[in-house]
C-alpha cells in the first residue's frame, strides 16, 4: 500500500472498496510493522483499548520488527480510515498493511 505518494487518493478508494465488500459494521483486521519497543506497541494497543480488539504480536526472526495484528469490529469505513490516520500521525514508524 503506498499511502505516501497520496494519501487522500488511497483512503477514499479503500473507503470505496470496503463499503462494496462488506456490510457494516464489520470485523476488520488491520495490520502493522512497527519497529520493535515495548513502548510503541502498548501505545498502538492502547489506541484499540476499549474496543473489543484481539490483538495479536510477534516479533520478526532477528526481534528488530514486530507485526502487530489488530481484529476489531468497526461500524464503517470511515471509522476504518480514521483508524489507521489515527495510528499513522501518533505512532513513528508504524506501516500499516
């Protein structure tokens, strides 16, 4: 996903393909890489507290990276999009999949 060259363009096409392919609200996975700290995960975590997520980790083979699973019910796409705006602007490094 190359959110940098446009992010405006990428999330209005992701709001278009998520209401096309799903009824709302909805289960939905995101997906993150952040680089390994205790600190930036419980913050990533944290953005999901209260949410009902399932949040999984796992730590690459050389433990540099973590990818971060989040399965969480959203009630649209804008929620969604906001989301991972929320993640992106509070997390440094984070790359959302």
């Amino acid at each position: 996903m190359s959110q940098k060259k446009n992010p405006e363009e990428f999330y209005k096409k992701l709001k278009e393909q998520l209401a096309d392919t799903s009824l709302w609200p909805s289960e939905y996975l995101y997906k993150f890489i952040i680089p390994t700290d205790k600190d930036k995960i419980v913050k990533l975590e944290g953005l999901f507290d209260n949410m009902g997520a399932v949040i999984k980790t796992k730590a690459s083979s050389k433990g540099n990276y973590t990818s971060v699973s989040v399965n969480v019910k959203m009630k649209n796409p804008d929620a969604v999009v906001q989301k991972y705006i929320e993640v992106g602007e509070k997390i440094d490094g984070v790359i959302s999949l």
